[in-house]
C-alpha cells in the first residue's frame, strides 16, 4: 500500500467533495513522488495490455506496444493540468 505525503487537500467547506485517490496519486506523481507514478502505471496495466494487444496496435509496434503504451502513459500523467478530473 502506497501513503501519499505532503498533498494539499482542498477545504472541505461548501459541499466540496474530497480528492479522490487517482486525484492525489496525479498530483503526487506529478509532484515527483515516483511511488505514486508507479502506481498508477500498476492500476492501469489491465487497461494498456489491453489496448497494446489490439490487432491494429499490435501489428504495427509488436513487441514494444506494451512498453509505448506506458509510456504514453506516463506522459499524460504528468502533462495533466487537472481540468477534467469531474469527469
């Protein structure tokens, strides 16, 4: 289990909702916590297998598809301004 240190949660008044965890493991990430990267990469796998593996991905890149996907992975991550997290 990952604890995320040093994050700074929005005041809850108002009705605001808390962060939820993807939200702190973003920025934690984005802050440099490399724990916090690797967890998300974790979280994803499922999904970037399944999309490296798709015919048209997997034909073209082969073997790396996997390896591409987290990295393009990554790249989102910390170029995410945090605009979209409602949805």
């Amino acid at each position: 289990m990952i604890i995320i240190k040093n994050i700074n949660t929005p005041n809850n008044t108002n009705d605001q909702t808390p962060p939820s965890r993807l939200q702190l493991l973003i920025t934690a990430a984005q802050s440099g916590d490399r724990q916090a990267l690797l967890q998300l990469c974790e979280d994803f796998s499922p999904l970037l297998k399944s999309e490296a593996h798709r015919e048209m991905f997997y034909r073209s890149l082969g073997k790396d598809a996997e390896g591409i996907a987290v990295l393009a992975l990554i790249e989102l991550i910390l170029k995410y301004d945090g605009a979209d997290f409602a949805n």
